[in-house]
C-alpha cells in the first residue's frame, strides 16, 4: 500500500513532481511538447490527441499493419534473409505512425525519423521548416489523423501550424521507438524458443498471452 501510494503521489503531484521536468531532456531535442506540461494544459493536448489512439483507431490499423508486414516478409524471403530489426520491425513501426500522424505516402519518413531524433541532423533547418510549412496547410492533413484533429482543434492551447512541430517531433520518435523495439524482443523471444513459437501460433489467446509477457519482460 505504502508504494502504491508514493506512486499515486508522483502521477497526481503536479507542483513537486512537474512533467516540467523533461524540458531538460526531450525539451532540449523536439522543443516544448505535452510531454512537459501539466494541469489543463496537459488534458487539452491529451484530450485531442486521443481520438487517433482509441481502440477502434488502433483496430483500424491491423489490416496496413498486416499488409506492411507481410509485404516486408516476402521481401526478406525473395532476397534470401535480412536483419529482422532494421528490415522488419523499425520501418513497420515507422510507417505506421507517419501514417497515424497524416505524413502521406512517399514521403521521406526516415528522413523525417533522423531529424525527430537528432539534435544536428537538420543543422540548416531546412527540414524543420518545410514541416512547419506543411503544418500551416490544414488541408494537406486527413481529418482523422493526428495533425489533422490537432489543427481543427478549438482549444486555444492546442496552438496551429508550426506551433505543432515539437509535437510531430515528439510523435514520431516515441512512436516508432517502444513499438519497434518491442516487436524485436518479441521476435527475439518467439525464435529463440519453440515452445514459445507454437504457443503464438496455437490461438489467438496464445498469442496475446505471449505478446503481454514480451511486455513485461521489456516494458519500454
């Protein structure tokens, strides 16, 4: 009970346990994003982003995800083998949440992860400026997507066009690092034990069952 409740204190305790403090951290590499915020302002931005991570948004995604997969698998298996990390898992999870975000098809997303990531890979900001240019085009956005509800959104703190580039920034390093990461733990686990294997090919509940305790053995 006593740990449960430090814990409960750190995640309700905004003035002496301030998300302020990642200004220091991620606010150093993509700016000033909801990560850093509290309060109203913390609801705001999680409030509108919500609407792209719900169950029935996230269900939506399994059939590219699948077709993404399978198409990178046959590619793999054309060429006679590859690195399952960097052809497979990082790309899947890298596409997936441009996609989410809005970026369309074609667009240079590793280029766009580099500069998410790095603080000099964009050193004449020339990326960062045709973001923030893009941003201010709410018509190049879907509705549905992620940039798309942020920019149609009322609140005023939510801010518009290039205000939003520390949060696109944000968006597309912590989705692509955990998911991709997990998903090559995952695969890491299931090869390296047949048990295992056939358990994730049995049933779906074996599969999910498998799938959660990757999560706990690697919870990032």
């Amino acid at each position: 009970m006593v740990a449960y409740q430090a814990v409960d204190q750190v995640l309700r305790d905004e003035r002496d346990f301030s998300s302020a403090a990642y200004a220091d951290s991620m606010g150093r590499v993509v700016g000033r994003s909801f990560l850093e915020m509290d309060g109203a302002e913390h609801r705001a931005w999680r409030n509108a982003l919500h609407g792209g991570f719900h169950r029935q948004a996230v269900t939506e995604q399994r059939s590219r995800v699948r077709r993404s997969v399978d198409a990178r698998l046959r590619a793999l298996a054309d060429k006679g083998g590859g690195d399952l990390v960097g052809d497979l898992a990082f790309p899947v999870a890298l596409t997936t949440i441009a996609g989410i975000i809005g970026f369309p098809p074609g667009t240079r997303i590793g280029t766009l992860y580099t500069w998410a990531v790095g603080l000099l890979d964009d050193a004449d900001g020339k990326i960062a400026t045709a973001v923030a240019e893009w941003l201010g085009t709410p018509s190049a956005w879907p509705a549905r997507s992620l940039v798309g509800r942020l920019l149609r959104h009322e609140d005023p703190v939510i801010g518009t066009g290039p205000e939003l580039l520390p949060t696109v920034r944000l968006l597309l390093s912590t989705g692509t690092e955990p998911p991709f990461r997990s998903l090559a733990t995952l695969m890491y686990a299931v090869l390296s034990d047949p048990a295992l294997l056939e358990t994730a090919r049995a049933t779906e509940r074996g599969a999910t069952a498998v799938i959660q305790e990757c999560r706990r053995w690697e919870c990032r």
